[in-house]
C-alpha cells in the first residue's frame, strides 16, 4: 500500500468517525432552517435523517440504481416501500448535500449544480416536518403550508393523499425506457402510454368495476383519495361521484398504498402487513393483457399471462425498428399478423377512416409514420399506429380485429406472390421428407430390433444385475417363482400394455399386484432399466406405484399396485362392459387426479418425466375411483433421434399432439395436448374418434369446438349424464380441454394451471377456437378433425409410410 493511500483511508476513517459523531439519531418530526446531511453522515442510519412522529416514515437517502449512488425518499419503514422520490432521475453520491438553507428553500446540491429544490426562498419557512400520514412539509407563517411532498407524487400514492387535477403519477421506465402515466383530464381518471404520441389504455369512466356513490350530483371529477378500502372520487365541490373497491379487507386503520408499475398496472397493497405485503387481486386495468406492455411489443397476449410472437413475425418480436420513411414505395410490404385481435388503446382512439382493409392497407402504406394497421371488418374502421406494444385477443363473441404490419421487403408486391409459391413449394418438400424419413426410421428401427434379439444376452444381464443392485432405495427384489406363484403361473391375465401383458397376482401377506411381463427382452431391457430407476422413486397419490421387480434370467417383470377398478377406458366408452356409467362427481375427480398425478411429473420430480403416451388405458382406478396415472417413466430415456420411431411406437392415435407428426420438439406440453382428449373424452362420455357416429360427430375433438363455438356446450357432455345445471365445473372443465388441445404448443397451458383452473383457483378464459375454418392451417393433426375427414386422406396421400406405421402400433 503506499503511503498516499494510507493516508487517503486514514482520512476517510476519521471523517467517517467525526461523521457518526456528528449525527447521532435521525431527528423526530421536524428540522430547521439551517440543517445540512449527506449520506455519509447518516450511514449508521441507512441515510435516514428524519423520522415522524410515529416513526411509521422516514427521510433520507437510500440506495439508487447501484450502492454508490442514492435518491431522497420517503420510506415507510417497515415494509421498506418508499411513497415518494425527490426526483428519481437525478440520483446524488455519498457526499453530496441536502440542504435546508436559512432562506427556507430545500436543496440537493452537488458541487455548484442544484439537482432538485422546492423553490420556498423568501416564503418565511420556519421547520420542515415529516407527519404521521407520510407527507412531508414545509410550514410558513402561522403553521400555513408552503410545500408538501403530497404535492408531487412520485409513482405512489397512499391513504389518505389527494391526487388532484393538475398532478400526475409517473412509473418508472419499463426495459424499452417508456413510461406510464397517471392523470386525471376532462373530467376522468386516465392512464396512458408514454409513446411519442401517447396512448390512452384506461380511464375510470369505462371500469365497470366503479360503483356510482347514492348521491347523483353528477359534476366533473377534480380530486382522488384512498379511504379505507376503496378509491374516492370527488368533484370539485368535494361530493363524492364514484368508489372502486379494491379490497375486502375494510379496516379503517389499514394504511394503503396505490402503487403505479413500470408494466403500466396499478396495484394496490397494505402497507401494514411489512415486509409480508402482497398486492390486492383487484389491479388497474382489470386485466393483465391490455397493459401497456405486459409481453413485447407486437407480441400476441394470451391467457393474462402468455406471450407468443406472430408467426408471421418469425421471432422477430420486440425489435422491430422499421423507419418506413426512408423506404420507397416499392420496398414496403404488409405482414399478416393475425385476426380476432385486439389493442389496449383501441377503445381511446378514434379510426383514421371508414373504408375497406385494402383502402386502409393503402393509407397505412402512404402515411410516413404507420408501422401498424388494425381493422375491423364488421365496421370498417381502420387504425394506424406509428407505434404499439403487445396485442391481445378479442373478447369472446367478438370478431375483433385484423391487423397487419409494414415490413421491408426487397422485391414488392410481385415478391409476395413469388413468397407464396415458394411456401408451397418448402411445404411439400417439408412433406416429401418428413414421410421420408418417418420410413427410413422404421425401416432402421425394425433392423435394429432384429438385430437385438440376436444379441447373446448373457453379458448384458451381468451388466444389469450390477446396474439394479447398485441401486438404493429400490422396491423390492422378486424372484420369478415368488411372481410365479403370486399370479397362479401367470393365469389371470387382465391387461396388454405397450410392453407386454399384465397379469393379476396375490402375495402370501395378501397384498395384490398387478404384475406386468415384459416381452421381447432384446428390446425391453432398456425400458426396464429406464422404468424401474426412474419410477423406483417416484411416489405420489396420482401415480401407480412401483412395488416391486423381477430380473433373473431372461425373465424382466414389474410389480404394481393392483388397481380394482381397472383402467379408464372400460368405464367411460358407451358400449364398455362397466356396469354403471360413472356420474359427474366421479368423472370430474377422476380429471382432476389425472392432471394432479400429471403435474407432479412435469414439475415437482426431481428430474422432469414427460409420459408419452397418455390415454385412458395409462390411466388406472382404483377401488374408490382415485385416478392414478400408469406406465409413465418409459419415455425419459428418448433421445432427440428416436423420437420418431418412439412416437409411431408409443404414442397412440387420437391422443397424439401436432408436434409428434410436424417433427417439431416434444416437451410436457405434448402430454397436456393428449391430456385434453382424455379430458374430452371423459367429459363426453365417447372416444376421440368413432366411426359409428354421425359424420359431424366421427371426430369428437372438432365436434366440440363446433358445438362450443355456436354456444351448445351441452352437446359436448355425455348424454348419459345427470348434471347440475349451476356446476360451473362442466363448462371449465369444457374450455380446459379445449385450452390443452390447442395445435399451437404455446397456447396449451401447463399442467400446474390446468389443476388449478379445475380446482376453481382461476378463471378459465374463453379458448380461442383454431382456425380450421381459416385458410392457413398447415399440415396439422388437427386436420384429422376436419368433419368430413379429408386430412386424413391428406396424410396418408402425402405419407404412406407414416400412416402405415401408425397403424403398426395398433390397439394396446
Ligand atoms: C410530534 O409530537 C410532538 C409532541 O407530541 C408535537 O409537539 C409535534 O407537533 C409533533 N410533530 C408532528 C410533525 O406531528
Ligand atoms: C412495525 O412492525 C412491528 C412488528 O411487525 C410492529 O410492532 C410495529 O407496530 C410496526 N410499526 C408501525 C409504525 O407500523
Ligand atoms: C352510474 O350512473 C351512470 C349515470 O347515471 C350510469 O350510466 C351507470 O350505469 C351507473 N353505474 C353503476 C355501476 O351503477
Ligand atoms: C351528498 O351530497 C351532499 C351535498 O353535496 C354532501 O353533503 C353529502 O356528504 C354527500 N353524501 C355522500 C355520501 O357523499
Ligand atoms: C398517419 O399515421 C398516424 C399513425 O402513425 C396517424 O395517427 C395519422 O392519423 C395518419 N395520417 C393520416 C392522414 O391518416
Ligand atoms: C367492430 O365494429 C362493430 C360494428 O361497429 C362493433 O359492434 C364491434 O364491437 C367492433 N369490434 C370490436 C372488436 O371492437
């Protein structure tokens, strides 16, 4: 260290010291005239120089964008929230100086630059005190108020504080560095969007959630306060107009804060609860999607919660920096980015014209500063905007809106049809090969099947008896006699499964089990390692559990829990041997313990298991009709490269996701897709797809968004079925299902929100109906729910080999 820096922290240390000394407790109440601090000094104290009276507030400076730079706030001290910011875009350092001069005005200063001041020089100012209530003020001649923090509220306003005409709220700055504003104009309370042209997105006027206050002296809205549980309205003459209710809680001495997000929301929380404060429920605007920029901006808003980026858009979301100025005509094209889509700042804005979506195509495409268009077709109306953030989807029941946006394009508009061919060209090559290589991997798969079963096992057994016995924490070890005896020689056989029969047994302690022979043992060696090390230990109520296993010789079999009830399917097909139809109640747990046993494999496990094959045979009863989940862990293992050969194996027709046959990835979300048919199914009492029925209603999936779509959700249930006209559940538990088989992935939701939209825990929302009527369907198993049953002409025109293969799996 050399000398100069020994010295320098000498320095620091002893200024430090005189510091501390020098400070000594933050003030109480109030300070005078004359009064000097910086951070420095008051670093014993978090920066805190003054607290009120009830020490519920305090004044300071606390710690800005980094630890070295600090703003002037006012915090409520326990729950840390602070209520105002003297101006959060100038932060000060350690040393700079907040200043109460002996002329009465209020400064922070550094150097000879004054980063804010209150401007009360010469107003005779005797003490600045910080109240009960979290307002800071200066006070003049006969305790008047000069100044009061109050005045110029930051982002929050708290019990008690008036927000008047004339005042704003100011978020701070989302990632794209725009804020949202709070004001009140005309007569309304309005946020808007701090784009270069600002964007209105909300007003109290249009919340249905206000309540008119009994007194209907009707004049304009001048001032706004948190009383209690609610927002007050108040006109000038202070006669109370409307009150949004934002909380149960009504306790009078509950301090509230309404707190303006950078996401353009308003939320309202309770100050009182400390550190373990929540927001309210009840937010502004009611829902999360038609915030300002809750995803990107031209990104899709769906579900209040999920983003997905246009198609047509390829991913580009977010940076779309288009200045169409400096493109000629020539060089600009429209992108289709969907329909029934809606805008958060439509119902403020008035349409630039009347005309038709070409004719507003055309203005956007000689108006400098379009980037977007909007139209509705039932009206004609066209809106052009120079800048947006995310869309959302139409409410349900309307058409909504079409929208386009402008893009360069190098060649035109020839180039667009030009884009066209093309497309259809790259799909049937996409086509050509994806039925290609589905048949080089039977082919290769069929090979190495027989290649296996050649394959002297000896050495491999070895390896395996390792394998199971270096294994803790294993269920436990059978012999093949004792599995021998259990099951009478393998005598009751009650089930197939994807890798071999299931047979029904009794151990000499009673317990039953329903012990499943694995054939073929070439090939099923690695399912059985798979299966009993990965569901060795897994455990939960939903899953059928492992008891135990048998690997001795070429002999692999599993051991199960006996399930009494056998497997879903026998009891909710129509002509199904059961001897009672299973009633709601029952149906409804049965969907609901599916999904839970489901949601554990997604996300609880240690290690993520998606199933593969889910469908009513994998899902077992037991004695009491407690759903259980079966046969899952057998997929792990698959690598990228077998997947399609494990698909035409494993999965099974009718319950098989999109992504399966388009080649593209499978995740958890494929189990939820073959989720929501089971769903259907259970829900309709009938199977996905039954030839013994009218042609409208062969293809059950499509049936039900038909019937769901014209308002008849009734034609969905099973006719069989007794029901309770007010069950709110059966509609749910209809749009759940219809949100899981969702062709597009993104849109299905995970399982974890599919149990808690059963449970009643959140809305269902309306779900969007695929546009199969629509023109641009690409090849897509949903086409197999085309009424009339083309697409399935389609796929097996286009891909011989694939359908066959299909077919090869067969019934289980
Ligand atoms: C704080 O309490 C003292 C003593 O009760 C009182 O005189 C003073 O006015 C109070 N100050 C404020 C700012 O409430
Ligand atoms: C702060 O929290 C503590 C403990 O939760 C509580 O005892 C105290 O009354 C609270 N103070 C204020 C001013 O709310
Ligand atoms: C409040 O009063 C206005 C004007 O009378 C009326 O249009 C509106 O429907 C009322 N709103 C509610 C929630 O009662
Ligand atoms: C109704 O209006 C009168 C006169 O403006 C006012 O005194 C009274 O407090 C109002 N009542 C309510 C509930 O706001
Ligand atoms: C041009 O587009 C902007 C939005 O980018 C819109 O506000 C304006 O009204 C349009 N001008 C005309 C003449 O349509
Ligand atoms: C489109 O215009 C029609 C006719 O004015 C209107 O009823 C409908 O609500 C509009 N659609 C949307 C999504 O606003």
């Amino acid at each position: 260290m050399s000398f100069s820096a020994i010295i320098r922290n000498l320095c620091f240390c002893v200024f430090l010291f005189s510091g501390t000394c020098f400070s000594g407790s933050p003030l109480v109440g109030q300070i005078r005239p004359g009064f000097q601090a910086s951070q420095m000094e008051w670093v014993d104290h978090n920066g805190r120089f003054l607290l009120s009276n009830n020490s519920a507030f305090s004044l300071g400076f606390y710690t800005g964008v980094d630890v070295t730079t600090f703003v002037l706030n006012i915090i409520h001290t326990n729950s840390s929230q602070a209520i105002w910011t003297a101006d959060s875009s100038k932060s000060v350092s350690s040393s700079d100086k907040f200043v109460f001069d002996n002329n009465g005005n209020v400064y922070l200063k550094r150097g000879t630059d004054y980063l804010w001041y209150t401007g009360t020089a010469g107003e005779k100012v005797s003490a600045m005190q910080l109240l009960d209530s979290g307002n800071l003020v200066l006070r003049g001649q006969n305790e008047a108020i000069i100044w009061q923090s109050f005045g110029y509220p930051t982002d929050t306003l708290v019990s008690g504080q008036e927000f008047k005409e004339g005042m704003r709220l100011k978020s701070f700055p989302n990632s794209g560095d725009m804020s949202v504003y709070l004001e009140i104009l005309s007569g309304d309370l309005i946020l808007s969007a701090g784009y270069q042209n600002p964007q209105n997105f909300w007003s109290i006027k249009g919340d249905s959630r206000r309540s008119n206050a009994s007194n209907s002296t009707f004049g304009n809205l001048y001032s706004v306060v948190l009383v209690s549980n609610s927002w007050n309205f108040y006109d000038q003459n202070n006669a109370l107009l409307w009150q949004f209710v934002f909380s149960k809680n009504s306790n009078p001495n509950a301090l509230w804060a309404a707190i303006l997000g950078p996401n353009g929301m308003i939320t309202f929380v309770n100050l009182q609860r400390g550190k373990s404060r929540t927001a309210e429920a009840t937010r502004i605007p009611e829902n999360s999607c038609s915030v300002l920029e809750y995803c990107k901006p031209y990104e899709i808003c769906y579900f209040e919660s999920w983003c997905q980026c246009p198609p047509a858009l390829n991913g580009n979301c977010g940076s779309q920096h288009l200045s169409s100025c400096s493109l000629s005509d020539s060089s600009v094209d429209f992108a289709y980015i969907g329909e029934k889509l809606d805008y958060f700042a439509l119902g403020f804005d008035t349409p630039s014209q009347t005309s038709t979506v070409n004719a507003c195509i055309e203005a956007c495409s000689y108006n400098c500063s379009c980037k977007v268009l909007l139209f509705n077709s039932s009206s004609g109306d066209c809106f052009l905007f120079d800048q947006i953030g995310n869309f959302q989807r139409s409410d349900p029941g309307l058409n909504g809106y079409v929208s386009y946006m402008k893009v360069s394009s190098t060649s035109g508009h020839e180039g667009s049809k030009n884009k066209k061919k093309h497309a259809v060209l790259i799909a049937l090559i996409t086509v050509a090969t994806v039925a290609l290589i589905a048949g080089l991997a039977c082919v290769g798969f069929w090979y190495r099947q027989k290649k296996n079963s050649l394959v002297d096992y000896t050495q491999e057994t070895l390896e395996d008896d390792n394998f199971l016995d270096s294994l803790s924490s294993m269920p436990i070890r059978f012999s093949y006699d004792d599995l021998t005896r259990a099951t009478e020689s393998f005598s009751s056989k009650i089930g197939k499964g994807g890798f071999g029969s299931v047979y029904r047994g009794v151990l000499a302690d009673g317990t039953h089990l329903a012990v499943k022979k694995l054939e073929g043992v070439g090939q099923g060696m690695k399912e059985f390692k798979a299966e009993v090390s990965t569901i060795g230990c897994i455990h939960h109520v939903h899953l059928v559990k492992l008891k135990g296993f048998c690997a001795e010789g070429a002999h692999r079999l599993l051991a199960y829990e006996f399930m009494g009830k056998g497997s879903l399917d026998k009891w909710i097909c129509k002509n199904s041997e059961a001897s009672k139809i299973l009633d709601w109640n029952t149906r409804f747990n049965i969907a609901l313990g599916t999904a839970k046993g489901l949601a554990y494999l997604h996300e609880e496990c240690e290690v993520k298991i998606i199933h593969c094959d889910i469908k009513p045979e994998n899902v077992l009863l037991d004695d009491n009709f407690v759903a259980k989940v079966s046969d899952f862990g057998l997929a792990k293992l698959m690598s990228r490269e077998e997947s399609r050969v494990y698909t035409t194996l494993r999965g099974t027709r009718g319950y098989l996701a999109p992504e399966w046959i388009k080649n593209n990835p499978i995740s958890e979300k494929s189990d939820v897709y073959s989720y929501g048919v089971v769903l259907l199914e259970i829900i309709g009492g009938r199977k996905n797809y039954d030839p013994a029925e009218s042609s409208e209603k062969t293809l059950f999936p499509s049936y039900a968004f038909k019937m769901f779509e014209e308002g008849k959700p009734r034609e969905i249930l099973d006719p069989r079925l007794e029901f309770d006209e007010n069950d709110e559940r059966i509609v749910d538990a209809i749009k759940v299902a219809l949100w899981c088989i969702q062709d597009e992935m993104h849109l299905r939701p995970p399982m974890t929100k599919v149990v808690q939209m059963l449970e009643g825990l959140c809305v269902v929302p309306h779900p969007p109906i695929p546009s199969q009527f629509g023109p641009q369907t690409s090849l897509s198993f949903y086409q197999w729910g085309n009424e009339d049953g083309t697409a399935i002409e389609i796929i097996s025109r286009s891909s011989d080999a694939f359908l066959s293969e299909v077919q090869l799996s067969g019934p289980r």
